[in-house]
C-alpha cells in the first residue's frame, strides 16, 4: 500500500524544533534529565509527525543512517582524542606542557599571565574546565594573596580556557563543530586563526593594560600550584622527549596527513614513554588509551594517588576513548533528530524561513549567530548549541558558495564561547563555582569569548578571510 506523503506546513516543519525546547528546557534545567533520553524522547515525537506526514519507519531510519554515516569519520575522531588524552597523560606529554605553562608565570603580571597560561594549558590539554579547575584555581589563589581584581583575573582565566579549547585538535567541541559542518578538523582550525587570533590579540593588549595599573606584590607561584609541580617531578621523568607525541599531531596537521593514522601514531609514542621512560607496566600504559588514567595505574611505579593533591588528580585521572562516549552518543542522538526532521522536508521548510532576510554572506553568518545564541539560551547545552544549528545551516553555505569552515568557524565564535557567558548553562555555574567569581561579574573581562563573533561578522560583511568554494576541487563529503 502506497502512503501519500504530505508537505508539512510552517507550524508542522517547526513543531519538532518547539518540542526539542520544551524537552530540554523543562526535562534538562527543570528535572536535571539526562539529555541523551531527551533527545531520543524529542525523535520519538518527531518521528510520530513524519508518520502522520506519510512517512514510514523505512524513510526515517534510512535518512538517520545517512546523517550518521556521512559524520562516521569524524566520530571516529572524537574517540581517537580521547586515546590521545590518555596516552599523553600517562606518558608525561599533558603534565610536562602543564609545568612549563606553570614555570612561566610572573605574578607581577597576573592578569596578562592568567590568560597566557591558561591558553597554553587547555590548548595542551583540549578542555577549558581541566584548565580552569587546575591552573585557573592555582592562579586564582595567586592572585588572592596579591590583593588583585578577581573579577579581571577570572574572565582572563575564562578567556584563555576558552582560545585554547577552541584551538587544540583534542577538545570535544572543536570536533563537533568540524563534523557538524563538514569540515575537516585540521582545516577548521586553521580557519579559527582569522577570528580567535584577533580576539586574542585585543584581550592580551587590554590583559596588559590593565595589569599595569594593579598593585600586585606577590613573588612567587602560590603554595598549591608548586606542589602540583613537585608532585609531578616525583610521577615523571620530565625531558624534551616527551614532546615528540605533540609534533607528530603538529606535524600532521601541517602535512595535511590523514588525522586518525597521525593520533594513533602520536598515541603509540606515548604509550612506549610511559613505558620505557616513566616505568608503567605495559597493561596500565595500553589501558590508559581506553579507560583513561586511573588510580591504580600508578602503583606500578610506587605512587599512591591519594596522597596526590587534589588539583593534581583532577589533571591526571582522565582521558582514555570511553571518555568520549557521552559526547559520541549525544551526536548520534542529535543527528537521529536532525535525520527525522530532513526526512520529511521540515528541515528545508525552516530553512527557508530562516534564510529569508539572508541575501549574502554577512547576513547568513549573522543568522548563524542568533541561532546559537537562542540554541544556548534555551537548551543551556553548548554540544546541542553547535550541533543542531550546523545541521541547520550546512547546505546554505554550500549554496551561497562557502567552504564548510565558515560554518564550524562560525559555530565555535558562537555557539563554543558564549556558553560560559550565560549564568544559567552548566559552564557558566562550573567556572563562577571553580573561581570563586559570579558569573556577570567576570563577563566583561571574559574578552575572547565575546570578540570572536563581532570579527566573524566583521568578516562576514566585507568578504575578508572567507573561504569559497572551488568550482573545479571535489565536494568534501
């Protein structure tokens, strides 16, 4: 029997994205649901309008198995970081980086240090709140005992976490929004410097002005931050060495060499250090790249985690591919719903709503903006914030002419930055509670989180670092 298919009206294309907000928005901030069940449970409903359009269990399930399997090498991606998070971890790479981010920090400059190092750090280590529940707390309590404005110290910290979480190739969100536009990781990245390096240059330089006006007294690191150092003199056997894991990625970034080979191998190098250097056994070095770092890896070199501080073992006891589950099915579920809402034409019905105002590239990265920005708002998630608005999105570039590196640009200048900006997200309440400052308190001072996307218009509007589309190079799948 023949189904006839129906063209859903305006209210019935944006019905499932009006119960997408209800579900999150009531279930996630209201009742702490789980967000995987919400997005299942928003598919569900979804996917009961597409029937009621005409639409059969065999349409829906083939279009999400397209949406994923388009996105599978990326995915894959996302699990090699975790490998790589926990190999470097063990292996002394992400430590060492940490000590010479922490060596280098003059207390006389404490707001212009704040920054610099907690960009280093996350850039090594890919995650923002790593960064600022390690560095950012030591940093913090410098500038406690030098009578600073912590309010400026903070949104420098923030600021920092977040260019480096932008930038490094092992942060979950700069994976997102390669594979929810398209792009590819490294390209993505590379694109990011014409808008996150300006931003950064604006916040070092106002950083640097404001720290000449503090009254800062303090000489040395604070007490916790030179234990975290000691500690991990007495776990590693810190030399340039442990490196090499790191230029094998640069190296491959460079080169353009395929991403999941150059991790692997990067991975391998760091597993051999933890071995042969640092003196793990073999089962707690290869572990290290499933599971992560655990507690009981280190009694195979004589040390008992709990003895630790407690900053030390944040840094240390993570990573590893299982890691990445959570992120991976949060995008599986999300590309279900973005499957159920294609199948049925509602996503280009939006679409076309959405594009209405949209007559060139400025204006489409302005809606791309808003997007993200009402996406954060509601659902107080950044992950759904970038993924569904790329989804959204990523055939309109494509039809004014872009690379998809305008897009996953676009989505970290907005989606990826402002999270931390609004009280209500779970990373605006994870960096006001780590620091010890409210949130609208270190906002103003949060400056590369804001400056991103006002260079992403400014872009957008003049055509200046934006990337076309080669009518003669093959189309990336």
């Amino acid at each position: 029997m023949t189904r006839t298919k129906k063209v859903p009206s305006l209210f019935q294309a944006f019905l499932p994205i009006l119960i997408m907000i209800v579900l999150l928005g009531v279930g996630g901030a209201i009742f702490n649901l789980r967000l995987e069940i919400l997005l299942l449970l928003t598919t569900l409903l979804s996917g009961l309008i597409a029937v009621y359009l005409g639409y059969g269990w065999d349409d829906i399930i083939n279009a999400i198995t397209e949406k994923v399997s388009k996105t599978f090498p990326a995915l894959m991606i996302l699990l090699m970081v975790g490998l790589l998070i926990g190999t470097w971890m063990i292996g002394g790479t992400i430590p060492y980086m940490v000590k010479i981010g922490l060596s280098i920090i003059s207390p006389q400059y404490i707001i212009i240090t704040a920054f610099v190092v907690s960009a280093f750090v996350s850039l090594c280590t890919g995650t923002s709140w790593g960064s600022v529940s390690t560095v950012g707390v030591a940093l913090m309590s410098i500038a406690v005992g030098m009578d600073a404005r912590l309010d400026m110290v903070a949104g420098a910290i923030v600021s920092g976490a977040y260019f480096g979480d932008k930038m490094s190739p092992l942060s979950d969100t700069t994976n997102l929004a390669s594979i929810a536009a398209g792009s590819k990781l490294y390209e993505h990245i590379g694109h990011m410097i014409y808008t996150t390096g300006p931003a950064f240059i604006v916040a070092a330089i106002v950083y640097f002005f404001l720290g000449l006006n503090s009254d800062g007294h303090a000489e040395s690191l604070g007490a916790g931050a030179m234990e975290s150092i000691q500690q991990m003199d007495k776990i590693y056997n810190f030399n340039l060495w442990l490196l090499l894991p790191v230029l094998i990625v640069l190296y491959g970034s460079v080169r353009q060499k395929p991403t999941i080979p150059v991790m692997m191998i990067s991975g391998i190098v760091a597993t051999c250090n933890a071995i042969f250097i640092h003196g793990f056994d073999m089962n707690s070095a290869i572990d290290a790249a499933i599971t992560g770092v655990k507690p009981e890896m280190f009694s195979s070199i004589g040390i008992k985690v709990s003895e630790l501080s407690a900053d030390l073992q944040t840094l240390l006891l993570r990573g590893g591919m299982v890691s990445m589950l959570e992120t991976l099915l949060v995008a599986l579920c999300a590309f279900a719903f973005a499957g159920v809402m294609a199948v049925s034409g509602s996503l280009e019905i939006v679409l076309k709503f959405l594009l209405r105002m949209v007559t060139n590239t400025g204006s489409l990265i302005l809606t791309t903006i808003i997007s993200c920005f009402l996406t954060i708002g509601i659902t107080s998630n950044g992950q759904i914030s970038i993924l569904l608005p790329g989804e959204l999105f990523k055939e309109s570039y494509k039809k004014f002419g872009l690379k998809p590196v305008n897009l996953s640009r676009t989505l970290e200048d907005s989606a990826t930055v402002i999270e931390p900006l609004v009280p209500w997200t779970v990373a605006g309440m994870f960096m006001a509670k780590t620091l010890g400052v409210p949130t609208l308190s270190y906002l103003p001072f949060a400056i590369v989180c804001y400056t991103g996307f006002i260079f992403a218009l400014i872009w957008g509007y003049t055509g200046l670092f934006i990337k076309k589309i080669d009518s003669l190079e093959p189309e990336t799948k």
